[in-house]
C-alpha cells in the first residue's frame, strides 16, 4: 500500500535508542527500577565507547535525556521518577 509507513520509520527516536552508534546499551537499560544500576550502566556505555563525540558525562546524560524527552507522555511516571533520578546519579558518577 502506497504511502504506508512500517513501525521502524514511524518510532524514529525508538531506533536511535535501540542502535545509538554512540553507545552500547544494555537491553531494557530504560526499564529498570534502580536508578544507581541505570547510571552506572549509561557511565560505563559511554566510557567505554570510542564512537561516541563528546566527553563521557555528556554522553551518557544525553542518551538519558533523549530516552525521557521523546518517551513522553508513553513514560510511566514512577519510571519517570526513577529516570530522572538516574540523572542525580550521573551526575554524582561524574562528580558533576
């Protein structure tokens, strides 16, 4: 059919997520309960990555940003709360 979008073209940001070529991300990274697990996870991705074009704190809180900007209003809000604490702790991570 003409004019059809498949899902990959339609979930764009969801994509980028899944194949960032900036950092490896553990599966389900953005689902997890512990905020502390989640950024120490982004922190060792985006320290270990050598594709990635910014230092690692950017990296990693960028990737954590995006994830919660473009999840929106689909985010459950205790997972919201649980993400936006996982940047707390990247920034203690990064002694930011």
């Amino acid at each position: 059919m003409a004019g059809k979008k498949d899902k990959s073209s339609e979930y764009w940001s969801a994509r980028v997520t899944e194949e960032s070529q900036a950092l490896d991300l553990e599966e389900g990274i953005f689902t997890w309960k512990d905020p502390r697990k989640i950024a120490r996870s982004l922190k060792e991705s985006a320290e270990a990555s050598r594709r990635r074009k910014s230092s690692p704190y950017r990296s990693a809180m960028s990737m954590l940003v995006f994830y919660i900007n473009r999840a929106g209003g689909n985010l459950d809000r205790d997972q919201k709360k649980i993400l936006e604490r996982a940047k707390d702790e990247l920034r203690r991570l990064f002694n930011q």
